[in-house]
C-alpha cells in the first residue's frame, strides 16, 4: 500500500467510513440524547484518546512492566491513579487504584475473580429491579451474566409497590445465603443507596461490600449526592456516564486495617495484590495507555467548581423532567429521583416500552426501554429510562426540559394512536407506522421540531474532523 493510504487523512483514504462517521456526528447534534449512561466528553479527553499513547504496550503496573520503553507511560499511570484519588477525596494510606480495566463489565469481573473466586457467593440487585447484567443476572432458565455462571448469585429486590430497595429482605436473604460479597449498585434506579445500612447487612454476613457507582460517579466526585466510600470496601466505575471522561473503568480499594479481633490482632486488607492480579494477567492483555490518560484527565476536570455546577444542573434537570412527566399523567417508579435518571412506567399511558422506545427514537428523541417494579421479563420491559447527563452537558436548563418533555408527551401519544391500530406488539406497531401517512407525517413533523430545537445547543467536541 502506498504511503498516502497509510499515512493520509481519513477524509482522503476512506472517504466511505468517514461520511459514516459525519452522519453520526450529525445524528448526535441534531437529536436529544437520554440514554442515562450517555454523555459527551470533552475535548482534552478526545484529544487524550487519539494521541500516541495508543501504540504502548505495557503489561504490568509501573514500574514492573513486561516491555520496555514505559518510562512515560509509567507517570501517566501513576497521574492517572493520583487524581482518581483526588476526585473522591481519598487517602492514598487507606485507598489504592486500578485505572486499568477496559471498562466497568471487566472491572466488576476482576473484583468478583480476584475476592469472590469460583462459585464464590455474591448478591446483586436484580436486573429487572434496576440492578446490572455484571451483578450476577440469571433466569429460571438460562445464565444470562458471566458472573451467574462462574459465581453463585443471590439478587435482591425492590419493593414492586415504592420500587424501593427492600433492605429488610436483603438482610434476611443474606442471613439465609451468606454472601462473599455484596454490590451496592445500579443500573436504573433513581433514588440514593442506603451504604450505611449496606455496611451493617455486609458486616453481619463477614461479607466484603462494593459499590458499583458507574451511573453515579460524576455526581459522587461533585459531592452532590452521598459517598459510597465512607462505608465500602471496594467501589468500581465506568468513566464516561456523568463524570464524562473515556470509555474505560477504574477500581478502588481499601488498603490498610480491616479489623480488630477481640484479642487486639489486627486483619489487614488483602485487596490491592488480588484485584491488580485478576485485572492483569487474570483477564486482561496490556492497558489502553490512551484512555488511560484521559482518565487522568477527566479526574482533573472532576474536581473543578465548574464541574460540580455541571452535577447539581443534571440533578435540577432530572427531577424537573419527573415533575413535568407526572403533570402529564405518566407514573415515575419511586415517585421521582435524587440522581440523573427517571424510570418511566409505560402502563400509565397504556403503553410498553418498546414501542414507545421505538416512537422516541423515530423523532429523534434517544432513551432505552427497562423494566419496571413488578416486571416478569427483562425482554418485555414496561418502562423507558431517561437520563440527563448528556443534555445537561450541551446547556440545557430546567426551561428547556420543560419543551423537552412536551415533545415526549407529544411523541407517546402518537404511539397511543398506532397502539389502538397495531396492537402492542413492536413488529405490527412498525409496520401501523410504515403503512399509515397520517402516523407518518405527525412523527416526520415532531422531528422536524425536536431537530431544529436540538441543533440551537452545540455538541462538545472537534467542531470538523
């Protein structure tokens, strides 16, 4: 291959894969974006993923790695793991990092390899009760999650009545199965954790407890909502969601005394060795030094004043989105939120999620159908998750939410019109679309007014390729 095919600008050598690239570059401007672990990232961390650093490899941690030439990939490292601490206000004595995990699947993954260990016992938040697949999913019929079939998983639940979490069962439950590990942690629940009752459930059982803050970190590094480091043990998170930095994860742990015997012997954590271990060389090859130092980045940006304003505007933005839904007859599950998102119950309207999902993205409204307290199957979701982040990140206020959800309650009930033609299955519900032009013409319509809405805020990002 020639040099120029090489070497060129991708505009030049691939012109097919980057008028793709530009597409979705205008989709993602033109569109309202409410996937709730969604966001836009900056552009120093942009900058950060499509640097050099990209072609090191560098297996190990630094200063035992298996390549040379890491002399500088090693300070990245070490500035990565120095301002994660400093993102959460932790004790570099008490608390070390792991910024190495590709993303939060594998960084849960390398906590439940390196403390649980095979067929060890873990109890997680049931998927359809808001918990997350890597929390130890499984059905009466089929292991969905990896971590349901190398560890015995035990969910707990929300009550189907609040979508509450149940503490009283899950300390009953733990009593009964004597987890290894317990994980504070959601997917889609709107509402803060109880970590201090956590701690007391996890203490009585001897079980280590982790928080998997990933939805949430943003908004734990900007102190607007609790901690869960004053009460666990290990706490892992994605990077992107609300802290708006890479795809990638991190994992926090305790170092130091875990406890005191009654005769005074100090137990001491054991975490660092394990957990770095079953990152590499137990389930990963060498670090993405790129997102590694974005990461570092993004941590830096974390701790900014500018940043925390950001977190307090996703939070306004949140609960104004609940407050505006429910003056339109929508049910919200738990009654509104403390955080990011709002779970939407779609048989308030007679609807399912999938077909108003489908409406929502046909006007180029982004979210994700979910289940809802009371759910039977994650397949048949009753609910759509909406979240904030990402349209707080482009300047939207608590005024703007307000045409934000006049232009979903515009787009579900022309669902409510296809839905009495199609019936509730999502294959007719398309195919109602496809063949009426009055449905047609009333969502191209909608579109057309949430497009030339969307595009008055800008993207963050590159403004050209």
């Amino acid at each position: 291959m020639s040099s120029q095919l090489l070497n060129g600008n991708l505009w030049d050598t691939d012109p097919e894969l980057y008028d793709l690239i530009k597409k979705e570059k205008s989709r993602q401007h033109a569109g309202l974006e409410m996937i709730a672990s969604e966001n836009f990232t900056s552009i120093p961390v942009l900058q950060c993923l499509s640097t050099c650093l990209h072609n090191k490899y560098s297996e190990g941690m630094p200063h035992q790695r298996y390549y040379g030439g890491n002399e500088y990939i090693d300070e990245i490292e070490l500035l990565a793991q120095k301002r994660s601490l400093e993102a959460y206000r932790l004790n570099a004595d008490e608390w070390g990092v792991n910024v190495q995990p590709y993303s939060g699947s594998p960084a849960n993954f390398a906590v439940y390899t390196g403390i649980v260990e095979p067929h060890g016992r873990i109890m997680g938040l049931d998927l359809p009760d808001g918990g997350h697949l890597t929390h130890g999913f499984f059905t009466a019929t089929k292991k969905i999650s990896a971590t349901s079939m190398f560890f015995e998983s035990m969910p707990y639940k929300v009550d189907p009545k609040t979508g509450l979490i149940d503490y009283d069962k899950l300390a009953e439950t733990a009593r009964l199965f004597k987890p290894r590990l317990i994980i504070a942690g959601i997917s889609c629940y709107s509402r803060c954790l109880d970590y201090k009752r956590f701690r007391q459930i996890a203490d009585e059982n001897g079980a280590y407890l982790m928080a998997d803050m990933a939805h949430i970190s943003g908004l734990v590094a900007a102190g607007v909502i609790p901690s869960p480091f004053e009460y666990c043990d290990i706490v892992t998170t994605t990077t992107h969601k609300t802290l708006r930095g890479p795809r990638a994860g991190v994992i926090f742990f305790r170092k130091g005394v875990r406890s005191v015997k009654a005769n005074g012997t100090k137990v001491m954590y054991d975490l660092e060795n394990k957990i770095n271990q079953a990152v590499f060389p137990g389930l990963q090859g060498g670090p993405h030094n790129h997102a590694i130092a974005a990461i570092a980045t993004a941590m830096k940006q974390a701790t900014s004043a500018e940043f925390v304003e950001y977190q307090k505007q996703v939070i306004k933005n949140a609960q104004r989105l609940c407050e505006g839904l429910k003056s339109r007859g929508y049910a919200i599950a738990t009654g509104g939120t403390d955080v990011h998102l709002a779970l939407v119950d779609m048989r308030s309207a007679g609807l399912t999620g999938a077909p108003a999902e489908r409406v929502l993205e046909l006007c180029s409204i982004a979210c994700n159908k979910n289940t809802v307290p009371g759910d039977k199957s994650a397949l048949h979701p009753s609910g759509i998750r909406l979240g904030t982040p990402a349209l707080t990140t482009r300047g939207l206020k608590e005024t703007d939410i307000d045409r934000v959800v006049d232009f979903i309650d515009k787009a579900l009930k022309i669902a409510q019109e296809v839905t009495k033609v199609s019936g509730p299955k999502l294959a007719d519900f398309n195919k109602a679309i496809e063949e009426n032009a009055e449905f047609k013409s009333k969502i191209e319509n909608l579109k057309e007014q949430v497009e030339n809405y969307s595009r008055s805020f800008p993207l963050p990002g590159f403004e050209k390729y």
